[in-house]
C-alpha cells in the first residue's frame, strides 16, 4: 500500500492510496473488487472526500444492494465530493473483456459506460445511462442470447437497446436475424425489434444458455421452417418454458418436413408458440413450434409431390380465411371468420368413362363457408372432420369435364385423411416439425339443412346429404313430414321430379334408387 498526501498543509490531508493484492473497497452503494485499487481524494470541510476509485486485474463493481454488477480489466468510477465530506457516484468505466450482470441478464462487451444521476431527495445516485463500446452478446432471461454491434440501456426504466449491423438473437433452436435493433424489457424479458426480419427454426439447438461468453455460432444454411415480415417483431416470455414470437407486416413462413412436402403461409399477422419438453426449464434445448395463429388476408397452403424432385403435378390443401388457428402437435385448426377451403388430389388412377357425372374426389374441390370452420382430429394419426357453419358450399371439378358437383346447404362437414400420416413426432432431443397441414383425401362429405346439388345429370333438393366417396354412393334423405325432389336432366329425363322420403344416389353408375317413395315420376 502506497499513501500520498497533500504537501504544505498543517494538517496532512489523503491525497491518494495506492492498494495492491485482493483489494476490496466499499464506496457506499458500490462496492470495488480488485487486484489493484487506486483512491483519489480531495479535501471537503474537515474530511478527505473520494473522488476517483480504479481498480485494474479481474475488477468488478457490485451496485448495492441489489448485486448488479460490472466486471473487467480495468474498472473506473468518478464520484462527485458531497458537503458532509462523503461522495456520490457520477460516471463508472469498465474496459477489457467486460461483463455486466443485472438480475437475469448478462452481457458482454470489449467496453461500456455507465453514468448516474442524482436520486431525488437523497444523498445518492441512480444509475441513469449505459453504453457499450464494441461487440456485444447478451443472454437475456436466462434463454435468450443476442449478439449485436452496440448497447444503451436505461436501467432505471428497464430498458436495453441492442444495434446491429449483424443483428442475430437465438433461443435454442428459433434463429432470429436481419433486424436493425432490438429493444428489451430487463423485467419482463419482452423484446421487440421494429421493421423487417427473418426467423428460422430448425429441429436441433443452434446455442445453449450457458451463463458465459460464447463465440457467435455458425448457423445452419437449411432449416426446417423459416419466416420473414416487414414491420416488426414481438418476443414474449411466458415461463421458463414457453415463449411466443409475434410477426408484423406482409408475414411470410415455409416449412418442409422432407423433399417432397412443402407449407407456405401468408398473413399480416402471425403468433408463434414455441414449448420447451414438459418439465424442462430455462436451457438451449430445443423448443418445439405449438401453435400457429395468423390474422389479416391469411392464405396457407400444403403441397405434396409424388418425387423428391418436385418435377410431378401436387396435391395441394389451400386455406384462405382473415384468422386462423394451426396447432402443430395435432394437425387441429379453428378458422372463426367466412372465408374458403380448396383440395385438390391429382390423378394417380387414370381417369374412366363411367357415368356422364362423377364425384370421387379427384381433381379440384372449393369448399366456402360464411361463419366459422373447425378441424378436429377424429381418429389417429390422421383422420379429420372439417366441419363448416353458415350458407355452406362445395363446387366440385373433377377429372373430365362433365365431372361437376355444387353442392350448398346451412352446414357441411368434410371427411378427409392427410396422406402424410399426420404431424410428425419429435425425435430425442429435438424439436417437433413445423407442420401448418397437410394435403387431404376427401372421404366423406356431409350437407344438412337446405340442401341443394346440383349435377350435368341431376338436381337435388333435400334436408341430408350424405356421400361416402370411397363407395361412391350418396344418401339423400328429409326430415320427418318432408321429401326430397330429384330433378333429372337430359334428353331422356323425366319431367316430373322424383319425390321421396329417401334416395341412394349411385355416382359409379349414375342410377338413384328411392326409398319411401311419394308423388310420381319414380324410378
């Protein structure tokens, strides 16, 4: 240790103290640990108030009492003389390796500045701004780590700023990158990033939470899904486990579970859920995609091809509604709002000459609907019910021209079977595939309440309508007390419409067969 004093002076007043060794210094509301200490005093009244305190070697500042601190090779923090003699800190440097630790955050930079501000009322001071000097990474409530060019942060309002250029922010296996800035909340660990951006998902970790520095990782050039939008970005932690990323503006998503399978979503607004593994907490393991949820001109397609080269014609599911609901896990979807569903299953068969009419399913079927849509899982792995409310509608166009079908009535549901399989499962340690649907075979379609079809051949009017497209065979059926009418069509067509209590309607060879037969005309 190494004293100096004032020269000239009656009564010797500190001038400086040199400390060396492990040092430990208590300024009041920050607390100096070091392998050198240097004091810088200057007389105030009848006492030596502090002004300057270094610490160099493995330095760290610790805020009291909240344990806040900055660590680095050289660390220097300026106090302003009080008039009872103590002192109050004004501005702090770190310099070398530095790392700042704030409740769950912490961050890493080559430089930083700190400054305070006198707090109100008080013989003290409040942290007021911080800047960094150099790259920065920051891990942020304990899962989210950021690399970026510069830093401000206002402690006191909790706020953090991070800058690009080279913007990039990763939880586990969720990539996040070509943003300007992003702006965190320390409290509630919610960021946002303004303008545009692009996520990436893949199924395996790209980092991990380890609560030290790390180099920037190399991320992979393929992932499994990736999204981009134009106007900004929400990040929102909801536990340990969960978070859900919200995408602003022209939102745009692809998804490929292999070669031959494709998902594209576009909406101006999207939500992703993304779930750690049940009874995983804070960690960089993988977090799988949950739920999806996309507003505003929503329209999300599935595409299937028969070869990995995508050279063949694909089936293709295409959904396009102003709010939609996916949940990745199970295939399910809630579409609250009117809007239309379109399947189209290729030709894998050759086509046949059969009836002049046919419905089997094959080529482009548009269903519409003027309330809601649900799609629920009704047998595993991937059978569902697609049920539709309010002035529903099916236009079918088959393979040959004559092959067409409308079909309305007050509600419809649709029987389909994804030819995927159905989502897929996580493997060990992965994440779950992104999945937003599938391409669908129609099964089975169901129309009830004013029922109208309408055919080349046949016209229909009845309560039921009921056909099995693996059989081929429609049930045409009324409620008690009322009939249906079977209108045929063509040059040796009867006049007088059909009318019974119930019909089988043969689509394989054209015929209808009546049951409980009323009126005339009957075949």
């Amino acid at each position: 240790m190494a004293l100096a004093f004032e020269p000239g002076v009656e009564q010797s007043r500190l001038r400086q103290a040199d400390f060396r060794g492990e040092v430990v210094a208590d300024a009041g509301e920050v607390r100096l640990d070091a392998g050198r200490l240097v004091v810088d005093c200057q007389p105030q009244g009848t006492r030596d108030a502090v002004t300057r305190i270094l610490a160099e070697r493995n330095a760290r500042a610790t805020r009291l009492p909240e344990g806040s601190s900055l660590a680095g090779q050289r660390v220097e923090l300026s106090l302003e003389p009080l008039p009872d003699g103590g002192s109050r800190p004004v501005r702090l440097l770190a310099d070398g390796d530095v790392e700042a630790l704030q409740q769950s955050q912490r961050l890493w930079t080559d430089a930083m500045e700190c400054t305070f501000v006198p707090a109100e009322g008080r013989e003290r001071a409040d942290l007021d701004q911080v800047r960094t000097r150099g790259a920065v990474q920051a891990l942020v409530s304990r899962d989210v780590r950021i690399w970026a060019s510069a830093m401000d942060a206002e402690p006191a309002r909790k706020n953090v700023t991070l800058r690009g250029p080279d913007l990039l922010l990763i939880r586990g296996n969720a990539v996040v990158d070509g943003m300007a800035e992003v702006q965190m909340d320390e409290t509630s660990g919610q960021g946002h990033a303004p303008g545009p951006g692009r996520c990436r998902y893949f199924l395996s970790p790209v980092t991990d939470d380890v609560p030290k520095r790390i180099a920037r990782p190399v991320v992979p050039g393929v992932s499994q899904m990736e999204t981009v939008w134009r106007e900004g970005l929400t990040y929102r932690r909801i536990d340990p486990s969960a978070s859900v990323l919200q995408l602003a503006g022209d939102v745009e998503a692809s998804a490929s579970r292999d070669a031959r399978e494709r998902d594209d979503l576009k909406a101006n607004e999207v939500l992703l859920w993304m779930v750690r593994p049940d009874g995983e907490q804070a960690g960089g393991e993988a977090s799988s995609l949950r739920r999806v949820r996309a507003t505003g001109g929503v329209r999300l397609e599935s595409r299937q091809w028969g070869c990995d080269d995508r050279s063949d014609e694909p089936r293709l599911l295409r959904l396009v509604a102003e709010d939609v609901t996916h949940d990745v896990t199970t295939g399910e979807a809630d579409v609250p709002t009117p809007g239309t569903l379109l399947v189209f299953d290729r030709d894998d068969e050759g086509a046949k000459s059969g009836p002049p009419s046919l419905f089997d399913g094959r080529g482009t079927t548009r269903f519409r609907w003027g309330q809601a849509l649900a799609i629920r899982r009704i047998e595993r792995p991937a059978t569902y019910r697609i049920t539709m409310a309010d002035q529903a509608e099916m236009v079918h166009a088959g393979l040959r021209e004559q092959d067409t079908l409308t079909l309305t009535s007050d509600t419809m549901e649709a029987i389909v079977e994804r030819r995927d399989g159905g989502p897929a499962s996580a493997g060990q340690g992965l994440a779950q595939p992104a999945d937003l649907g599938g391409a669908v075979r129609l099964q089975r379609v169901i129309a009830d309440g004013r029922v109208m079809v309408r055919s080349p051949e046949i016209d229909v009017e009845c309560d039921r309508f009921d056909h099995d497209l693996r059989t081929r065979v429609a049930t045409l059926s009324a409620r008690p007390g009322r009939v249906i009418s079977v209108l045929q069509k063509g040059g040796n067509a009867q006049p007088i419409p059909l009318r019974a209590e119930q019909a089988l309607w043969d689509m394989e060879n054209g015929s209808i067969r009546v049951i409980g037969a009323a009126g005339t005309g009957m075949r």
